[in-house]
C-alpha cells in the first residue's frame, strides 16, 4: 500500500517516479510525452506495406474466384456480392465492419476511466444494435429482396422528399464513421512512429480504394474476413498476456490487488506526486472509489450514451443494409446473430485486459491521451516493449481498413443507385453502373483524407466525436425501423421527425452545456450530462413524432412497391428456388426476433442487474469475471476463424485443385466430351429419321398430284 512519503508509491510503478534534489516525489507527466516509440520506418512500413499487401492479394482472391469459379463481374456482383454470402462470412464482415478504431481504442479509454464496468457498457451497449438489426436483415428478404440501398427502400415507400431527407443522414452517419477511424488511426500512428498525422489520414486509406476499385463488396468482404483473423489473433495475444502470461501482471489475482492499491484511499494524488488528467486515488462516481464494480455512475451514463449513439450508426449506415443484402436468405439472420456476439469480445475481452491492465500498472496516462485513443497502445509498450507495439499497430491497422473498405462501398452504393440511377440516368446499363461505382469509391478515398486532416486542425478527438454521432443521426433511427416494420408508418411523420428530432437534440445538447458549464467548447460539449440530454431527446423525439403522426395518418402499406425494385442486370445465381419462400422468410423473422431479443435482454438487463449486488468485486468473482473474458475471447475468436472457411471448403478446393491440378480442367473436358457424344451418337438416328420423313413427304406429294389429274373425256 502506498503512503505519503514513499518514493515511488508502487515499486511496481517506479520506471514513471522520481525524487528530485528537494526530495519531492515526481510522477510522468504523460506515458508517450511527445516520443515516438517506433521510428517512422515502422510507421511507414505498417501502412504501406500492408496496403500494398491487401490491395494486391485480395485482388487477386477476387481474380481466383472469377476464373476458377466463375464469378461474372457484373455491376450486381460489384455491389451486392450475387447475394449469395453464407452465414459464417456475413459473420465476419459484420465483425470487421463494427470493429473501428474506436472499438480497439474508446473501450480501454472507458475502463481507465471507469473501471470494470466501462468495458461491459460499451460492449453491450454496441451489441445489441446488431442482434435486433438482424430482424431489419430478414425483412430485406421479405419486403424488398432486390433493392441495393436502404433509401432505394425509403424512395419506394414514401417518395422523394423523404428519399433526399435520409439521403442525407446516411451520408451524414458515413462521414461521421469514416471520421472515427481515421482520427483513432492516424492519432495512434503518430503516437506510436511518429509519422506525420496529415500524411498517415491520406496513406491509411490508400490500400483499401484499390482493392475495393478492383473487387468490389466481394473484395470487401475477402478482405474484412483476413483482417478479422488477425484482429482475433492479436486479441487472444493481448487477453493472455494480462492474465496469464506477463511476468509484470499475469493472474487475476494480481491484478485484483493492484487495481485495489491505485484506487485506495490512503493514496496521495497532490501535484507534483500526480498531475490534473491522470488517474489516481478513489475513482470519482464508482461505488467507495473501486475500479472494480459495476456500480459506476459515469459507466452506465456512458452506457446509455453508447446504447442511443450506436443504433444510429447501425441503422441508418447503409453499410450494414448491403451486408445484409449480400447475404443468402437463409443466411442473413444467423449471420447477424452471430456476429454480434462475436464482436461483443472484441471490445469487452480487449479492454478488460489492456485498459484494465493500463491501471493496475499506474501508467502516467492523462486524459487528453486516453480520449486520443493511447491507452491500448501504452499497455502494451509496458508488457512487451516495441513488439507490443507493432502489434497493436498492426491490429489497428486492420480495424481501421476493414471498416474504412465498408464506408467505401456504401458510400459508393448510395451515389450509384440513389442519386444517378434514380435522377441522373434511369436507364443506366450495368457497365455505366460499375463505372459510377468506381469513380465515387475513387472519390471518397481521397475525401476520407481530407476529412481527417480538418477534423485533426480544428482539434477534434475520437472520443468527442463518439459521443457526438448519437445526437447528430439518432432521430433517423426509429422512422428506419418502422419502414420495414410497420405497415402504418407514414412519409410525413417520418421526415418531421428525423429532421426535428435532430434540431432539438442538438439544441438540448448545446443548451444543458451552456447551462452546466456556462460556456461552449470541445472540452465542454464532450462532457457526459450534455451528451446524455442530447442522445435521448434525439432519438426519442423523432420516433415519438413519427409513431404520433402514423397513428393520426396511417399509410396502411403493403410493400408492393418495394418488391418491384429493379436489378439492372439479372445475375445467375446457384440459389435454390425456395430461398425466398414466405413461410422459410417467417421463420427466420421469428429466430431472429427470439434469440436477438432474449440475448438483448440478457447482456443489457440481466447481466448488470445481477453483477450490481456484488458491489466492490471480490478476488474470487473477480476471478470469474476475468475468465468470462478470456473464454468469449477465445472461443468468438476460433468460430469467426473456423466457420468461413468450413462454409466455404467447396470454393475453395476448386480454387486449389485449378490453380494446381488440372482436376478442373478435365472435369471441364470429360463434361464437353460427353455432351458431343451425345450428339454425336444422335446424329445416325436423326439422320434416319430425317430421310424416313422425307420418303414420306415424296409420296404425300405423289398421291396427291395423281388425284388432282383429271381422266381425258372420249
């Protein structure tokens, strides 16, 4: 236990301690204080390198499947992926695409703040959003199997005004998610190599616009599922690491004790011994100080927060509607549902280590480099040095571009289908399609860029645009939901809402800041009282103003213009006929409706309703909660591995026995040789028949000439 005259306070802390000649006891006034840990080589490598490793290989997985399988690289294909993608790989993406910087780097910001609980919260609170979007994915299939876009489906449905209204919030929720990743990015780079904050905004995206240029949702989707792999694979590193493995940590047990000791109350957290920003003593808000309970006010504030902010970026990011397009009917539910209680590790097993870990080693993080996303990276420096941190850079890397590839394409898809399909050129061709695609995915590359530096200038930081994204699109996400949900629903309530769900939440955010704090900044506006205020009125007015509305005005819809939507070109597909059959579509709808509800109410209600009781953990459900996540870990990690590639073995056996036999060749061959033989063998009898028909004709024509001879009269 620490005490107020000794130098350091933690012998297991001492490297961040010194005494000066006036015997005082100086705590680091920051972990990174302004030094790189890697020189920009790495930095340089990193990006570069696996860019150009990506961009080229999974091109190339792209080309394999063209030849050997026989993809036809449509503009249906290119942005929809044939519609065909099985369970374990809708899966994956759905991972990939929900794993963004923030993911890696905001969770193990909320455990250093909060403890325990911040891990959890943030966890559940961005799970369930993909366990009840797989309700929205099955009614895809039933009410609107063609469409490309969630607002191809608004336009059919409600028309134009309210088309352009969330035309725009989609767009808004796309640079919003686009602008995450690469601030947590390229903050971390810089941190970490040193490399230029500008130039890593422009080279991170670099990579992922050629191979989605070359490959489209497919490219994609090969890429997300690579970079799952190793996202999992770095997460069981770090999981074991904290708690098994480290000489500096390793057991629950330690670092039960040492979270005990860095929150104690006898601690003494005066300057210089402890600066503003960094964490020290009792956690301010946490049942008796703990980081180790679920009694958190800031923790389930940022629960909620995290709960409202995140259905908008699920349901009104037209990234998640294409995956759910793409998928095979039977598919898209399961898909859904398993990939979010995949993704739920990645956050809670990630930041229960890492952040966790960042306390119970009395690293000398502040805040301001918490909200820029470096507690992941500082835990790991102080377990495994500069491994540590190529690999947290390398899975950063990967989060960042998998979900950056996603923002492409939808992006991509919304211009193509929404805006020149639907007003430029109604009679677009597939190749005019594909061309259009291109283009934009070549254009908001470059805008990603552009973005991340101004956002970078004018000081903004992924944790304050966290927050920030439930108020600004949250009032768009109930009127979504009710357009495949409920035939009442009407056009007017639904653009009424949306828009002025989205004035007062942000006027009710910049008025409880004003009001709280008396001024109006990026420090202030962050804080949670405001965010909260501003979350909830968002979302809730605009789905209360729409329900009102539908109710007084009810459309009475049955989806008949939305199952006329149009593909441009018609894809043959190796689906069987009964895919889209009513009754199969019904009893996913209700699975999914069952499961995603059930395990909704399980980790949001009754997970924290029976952890709260416990109050201050003690070692041995300490223990418990530490091997819950070791366990999630691992096993989401082995199933998101595993299963695409079991679901796949067909593709991919014709793929190797092509590329390296001439199995298929042959096949091929012996298919085209008994197909002649066939003919071949026909050819005498048709031939036979051909001259018996023609024996019979000469006579007809015989018997007929000698009737019509009249006898000459005598």
């Amino acid at each position: 236990m620490a005490s107020s005259s000794s130098c350091p306070p933690f012998s297991f802390a001492a490297k961040y301690y010194h005494e000066t000649s006036g015997g005082e006891c100086v705590r680091q006034s920051s972990f990174f204080q302004g030094q790189a840990v890697l020189n920009q080589g790495v930095g340089y490598s990193v990006i570069l390198g696996f860019g150009a490793f990506f961009a080229v290989f999974t091109s190339f997985l792209v080309w394999l499947e063209k030849r050997y399988v026989g993809s036809r690289h449509t503009s249906e294909w290119f942005n929809t992926a044939g519609r065909t993608v099985k369970t374990g790989l809708i899966a994956s993406v759905i991972v990939s695409q929900w794993t963004w910087a923030a993911t890696i780097l905001q969770s193990s910001n909320v455990a250093w703040e909060y403890g325990i609980s911040g891990p959890f919260w943030y966890a559940s609170g961005a799970t369930i959003q993909v366990l009840l979007f797989g309700i929205m994915a099955i009614e895809i299939k039933r009410k609107a199997p063609h469409a490309h876009t969630v607002c191809e489906i608004v336009k059919a449905r409600w028309g134009t005004a309210a088309h352009v209204v969330f035309l725009t919030f989609c767009f808004m929720t796309n640079i919003i998610v686009t602008a995450m990743l690469l601030l947590g990015g390229s903050a971390v780079v810089n941190a970490l190599t040193g490399v230029n904050i500008y130039a890593a905004s422009f080279l991170i995206p670099l990579g992922v616009v050629v191979y989605t240029l070359a490959g489209g949702l497919k490219a994609t989707f090969l890429a997300s599922y690579i970079h799952s792999v190793i996202v999992h694979v770095v997460l069981v590193i770090f999981v074991y690491l904290v708690y098994t493995a480290s000489s500096q940590l390793g057991s629950p047990s330690v670092v039960y004790r040492r979270l005990m000791e860095v929150a104690s109350r006898s601690r003494v957290c005066q300057d210089p011994i402890s600066h503003v920003g960094q964490a020290c003593g009792p956690v301010s808000g946490n049942y008796k100080g703990s980081y180790i309970t679920m009694l958190s006010s800031g923790g389930i504030v940022f629960g909620i927060i995290n709960i409202v902010g995140n259905f908008g970026t699920v349901f009104v990011d037209n990234g998640y509607w294409v995956s759910a397009i793409a998928a095979r009917p039977t598919s898209t539910h399961k898909g859904y549902l398993l990939g979010g209680l995949v993704w739920f590790a990645v956050p809670f097993s990630l930041a229960t280590s890492l952040g966790i870990g960042a306390l119970a080693l009395d690293l000398p993080l502040t805040a301001s480099e918490a909200s820029h996303g470096l507690v992941p990276p500082a835990t790991a420096i102080a377990l495994m040095g500069k491994g540590g941190s190529v690999l947290l850079l390398t899975m950063l890397f990967m989060a960042v571009t998998s979900a950056g590839s996603s923002e492409l394409i939808a992006v991509s898809s919304l211009c193509t289908y929404d805006i020149y399909r639907t007003y430029i050129n109604p009679n677009a061709n597939g190749k005019q399609i594909l061309k259009v695609s291109r283009g934009i995915i070549l254009f908001f590359g470059c805008f990603m860029g552009i973005l991340a530096v101004v956002l970078n200038k004018a000081g903004v930081s992924l944790g304050w645009m966290y927050l920030a994204m439930g108020v600004l699109i949250g009032s768009a996400v109930i009127p979504i939901a009710f357009m495949l949900l409920w035939s009442k629903a009407n056009s007017f309530g639904a653009i009424l809402g949306t828009i002025l769900g989205c004035v007062l939440g942000v006027t009710t955010w910049l008025t409880v800041t004003k009001i709280e704090y008396g001024r109006l900044n990026l420090d202030t506006t962050g804080r949670n009282a405001p965010m909260l205020a501003g979350n909830l009125v968002s979302i809730l007015t605009g789905g209360a103003i729409h329900a009102v509305c539908s109710v007084l005005w009810p459309q009475n819809y049955d989806w008949d213009t939305t199952k006329k939507i149009t593909m441009v070109e018609k894809d043959k597909t190796d689906l069987p006929a009964d895919e889209y059959e009513e009754a199969k579509l019904k009893k996913a709808k209700m699975w999914i409706v069952k499961w995603g509800v059930g395990f909704t109410i399980v980790i949001v209600v009754l997970w924290p309703a029976l952890s709260l009781p416990a109050g201050v953990f003690s070692l041995k459900y300490f223990t418990f909660w530490a091997v819950i996540a070791i366990a999630w870990g691992t096993i989401g990690s082995a199933v998101i591995i595993a299963l695409p590639l079991m679901e796949s073995w067909s593709t991919i056996s014709s793929v190797l026995a092509g590329m390296f036999t001439n199995d298929r060749l042959m096949e091929r061959m012996e298919e085209i040789n008994a197909k002649l033989q066939t003919i071949m063998l026909a050819i005498p009898d048709a031939e036979r028949l051909y001259l018996l028909e023609k024996e019979k004709a000469r006579k007809k024509d015989l018997v007929d000439h000698s009737d019509h001879i009249v006898p000459a009269s005598v």
